[in-house]
C-alpha cells in the first residue's frame, strides 16, 4: 500500500510503498476515508530535531484520521468490518487514571504508552495512507449518521482540539461574555463554530489575512478584527462595555499573538494558548488582569471526541475542507504553508 512517511527529521515526507498492517489482538485495521493535514506536522518536517520528542522518524503522517474498519484483530468485539469510524489520535498507556476516563491526551504514563504524548502520526503510523493499524480498539468511535470520514476525520483534532478548550471554559461563557479567537485556520474556523453552537457568547475574531476573516464570518462571528497595533483596542472596544474578553483562544501561541490576548482579557478570564508557534508571555503581579488564568491545552479527551462528533453529525460544525489525493499530499502542505488553504486541507486516499 502506500504512505506518505516523515523518514527524518527537518526533511518533506515522500510517498513510498509499504506492507500492510496485519492486526495483532485486539488491534484494528482502518481504510483511511479521509485524513487533515495539521500545521503541527510542518513544525515535524521543518523544526524538531533528534531528543526534542521522546519518538522520531520514520513514521507515517497524519494524526487526524477517519475511515471504515478493515480488518479486526482477535477479540476485538463491538466492531464490524465496513463500519464508519474516528480514531482518537492520542494513544496512552490505556490503564493510568486519566487513560481510563478518556483522557488519553494526558496520559500519566506516558512511559508505558506505545508512543508518549504521542500516537498515530506522531511517531507511529498514521493516516495519510491506505490503511491505518490502530493499536487498540479502545481509539475508534463509530461515526454517527450524517457524518462522512472525509468531514470526521478533521474534527479529530482540528475540532477536538478547540472543542475541549472551549469546554473547559464554558462556565464563563455565559449570556454576555465575549469570546475572542486568534488565528481562524484549521483550528480557529471551528472554533468560532464552537463557540457558536454551545455558548451564548460574542465571537470575536482576529487574524492578519483577510480571507480568514471572511471565513470567520461565514462561520458565525460577531465582530472581526485584522492584525496588528489597533488590535488590542479593536477587540476591546468589540466586547460588551468595553471590558475586555472573558475567554481568549490563541490559536497562534507567537509572543504577539499572547501579548494580544492578554491586553485583550478581562479580569477572571481565560487565556488559553492552544498554537504551538513557540512564543511567551512575562506574567508579573501588574503584567495582566487579576485573576486571568493561562494556560496551555493538547488535543482532546475521547468522550469529548464522542460529542464533537455529534456536533458535526448534526450540521452545528462543519469544517470547510480542501480535499488532495494521496499523490497530491505534499501540495496540500505548500498550500497549508502558503496560507492558502480556507480551513482544513484534507487528504483523501
Ligand atoms: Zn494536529
Ligand atoms: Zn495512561
């Protein structure tokens, strides 16, 4: 079959032929029907290096992936071959706390883990193939009518991923709040979808293009602001009195990107950094408001998975998809780089 492989760091990943994954006990073989092309793997091809990820290359791209099942492996029960599925893309050790409720995204055994803070194209196999072998069948969710693997396999991650960090902040997302999105990408158009269909809050979108935030309109926005020195005014002036933004999303997660968001908060807020640009943010006792919370999230539990699904299955969110054939794989990432792709690029073997 073939694979779109990453066979060393700081290199582009080619297409080349490989066996066929053969399910061992309790493992799954997926048809792959649709898999997204992440920024997170132009950071894997352009910047890490060896002993920054305790995994490397070589290993098979794409780590948002959706499709039919294949192939069962002994005893695996609950499944049928033909049927639609999602994989969870992060593969814990599978028996730790967090691993047991879901939560394998932050798994406390990473150790144990077939690939730590990692999963299936991120250091083991993934998508971007013909067939996909899933270590467990714990990682597959059945799709829901009305969902296709093409529009599931992007909501694995580049909607799982702001799912949860819209989730975790919905208690201060109440009639009134403002919620303010950096970066409508992948990740960020969704958001803004999200945002929409759980809470009652303004949306306010920011981003240096201008197609982005023609799209983050489309999508449902209240207000769009472009990048650069008005912005943190803008987006102020564009909450209710002018108070500042109670949830922040930074889809970005450069130095300027956070300076934004923090200039942008309210007092009690969230900041969450959610992009991986690599930016920081001083925090000191008069630096940002009183009791703003920042932090960081990765990706997203499995139960979570299960109702961002739902979302999608029901027409709430609905990514805007760019789709390339496997042999077209590596434009899909020129375009992605370029900043030419409107939301997700997904590859379609
Ligand atoms: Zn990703
Ligand atoms: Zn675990």
């Amino acid at each position: 079959m073939r694979a779109l492989r990453l066979l060393e760091w700081k290199s582009d990943p080619v297409l080349v032929e490989v066996e066929e994954p053969v399910p061992g006990p309790g493992q799954v073989v997926v048809r792959v029907g649709g898999a997204g092309a992440c920024h997170s793997d132009l950071h894997l091809m352009r910047e890490f290096e060896a002993g920054l990820l305790p995994w490397g290359p070589p290993f098979t791209l794409g780590h948002e992936n959706a499709g039919w099942v294949h192939a069962l492996g002994d005893g695996v029960r609950g499944l049928e071959v033909g049927q639609p599925v999602a994989v969870h893309g992060a593969w814990g050790c599978g028996s730790c706390d967090r691993c047991r409720v879901g939560m394998e995204n932050y798994c406390d055994d990473p150790g144990a883990a077939p690939a730590p803070m990692g999963g299936g194209g991120l250091g083991l196999d993934g998508g971007m193939a013909d067939l996909l072998l899933v270590p467990d069948a714990r990682h597959l969710v059945p799709l829901p009518d009305g969902l296709d693997p093409v529009h599931a396999a992007p909501l694995t991650d580049a909607g799982l991923t702001p799912y949860h960090a819209v989730r975790r902040s919905w208690p201060k997302l109440v009639p009134g709040s403002t919620a303010v999105v950096i970066g409508v990408g992948g990740l960020g158009h969704l958001a803004v979808q999200i945002l929409k269909a759980t809470t009652a809050a303004r949306v306010v979108a920011v981003d240096t293009r201008a197609a982005a935030l023609e799209l983050a309109a489309g999508c449902g926005a209240d207000a769009m602001v472009p990048a650069g020195p008005e912005a943190p005014a803008q987006v102020r002036a564009a909450t209710a009195s002018g108070r500042g933004a109670d949830v922040v999303l930074d889809f970005v997660g450069s130095d300027s990107t956070m300076a934004l968001g923090a200039s942008a908060s309210r007092m009690l807020g969230d900041l969450t950094v959610v992009g991986i640009a690599g930016g920081t943010l001083p925090v000191s006792f008069f630096s940002v408001p009183y009791e703003l919370s920042i932090q960081t999230t990765y990706w997203g539990s499995r139960p979570e998975l299960v109702e961002m699904l739902d979302l999608g299955a029901r027409g709430l969110v609905v990514p805007r998809i760019t789709t390339f054939p496997l042999e077209k794989a590596a434009d899909a990432y020129r375009a992605m780089e370029a900043g030419e792709i409107e939301g997700r690029a997904v590859v379609v073997p």
